[in-house]
C-alpha cells in the first residue's frame, strides 16, 4: 500500500505529466477542438483539476470553490456548448496549481492526525488520492493522442515505476 506521501509524490508526477504533454505547443493548439462537440487539450487539463478538487472538498475538507465559472467550465457534468469560452491556458495552469497546493495542505493535515477520524480520513484520502492520479492519467491519454498529431516528437512516457498500463491507459498499481 502506497503512504500518503508517496500518493502526494505521484500526484505531483501525473500533474507535471499532463502539463508537459502540452510544452512547446502553441496556446491555439492546446485550445483547438476536433469538433463543436469535443473538448480541447486546454478543457481537459482544466476538467483534470476540477475533478481533483470537487473530490477533495465533498470528500474531506468542505472547501469553497477556488473560481466558480471555472468549475462550471471544466465539469463534465456541463454540456459541452454550455461550457463556453476557455480561458487562457496560463490561467488553466494557474487553476491546477491552486487545486494542487489545496489538495497538498489538506492531504498533509490528514497525514499529520490534524482532522477528526484521521485514521478514517487517510483511508477516504488514500482511496481519493488513486482515483485523481488515474483520472489524470485517463486524460492525459486523449491529450497526448491530439499532442500526438501536432508535435513532431511523440508524447513522453511517465517514469514512475508504480505505474501499470491498462488497456493502453497509465494507472497507479495498486501496491
């Protein structure tokens, strides 16, 4: 079983992934959709960062959103034409980097006992933890394919080794 630290760590590395998959690509890139019924890479790297912190705060913490029209953006749970414009990739990047420093701060204090039921709360964190990195990865796939078609290099693959491939999909092993 992982400790929560070495979640934290690996959340840090599937983020970093993600990021990188768009490195050097020019911001209308990241921001062009296949279709009117598709999302661009810039969505999925916001919706990846929402899913991380709609999950901390209904599971541990209660936290108020950190940009509203941002959440209302980059849900799924949003049709897509209802999305509406995306806002610049620098503050898509500005956004996840909130999300990760509230999800740090909150996982550490349950690490550290300093919420009721932390035994409790580090197995809800331990479970949540897994699921954000894997919903990260899960993104990523769809990012790197399209980065894929419009990078002259092929994306990278992630070097952790507590990764296993699923079906084509990188996901955190269970042990």
């Amino acid at each position: 079983m992982h400790t929560l630290t070495e979640l934290l760590d690996e959340y840090d590395a599937s983020t970093a992934y993600s990021l990188a998959l768009v490195d050097g690509l020019d911001p209308i890139d990241v921001a062009w959709r296949p279709s009117e019924q598709s999302s661009s890479m810039a969505w999925h790297l916001g919706h990846q960062g929402v899913v991380g912190h709609f999950m901390m705060r209904n599971l541990t913490a209660a936290e108020v959103t950190f940009n509203a029209d941002f959440d209302a953006v980059f849900d799924s749970a949003t049709p897509e034409p209802g999305r509406g414009a995306l806002p610049p990739l620098d503050e898509i990047v500005d956004y996840r980097r909130a999300i990760s420093g509230s999800i740090h701060r909150v996982v550490t204090m349950i690490d550290n006992g300093e919420v009721g039921a932390p035994e409790q709360l580090r197995a809800i964190a331990t479970g949540l933890l897994h699921a954000v990195i894997n919903h990260e990865y899960q993104h990523a796939k769809w990012v790197g394919e399209v980065r894929d078609s419009m990078a002259s290099t092929p994306a990278p693959v992630p070097a952790s080794a507590r990764l296993i491939n699923v079906e084509g999909y990188w996901m955190l092993s269970a042990a």
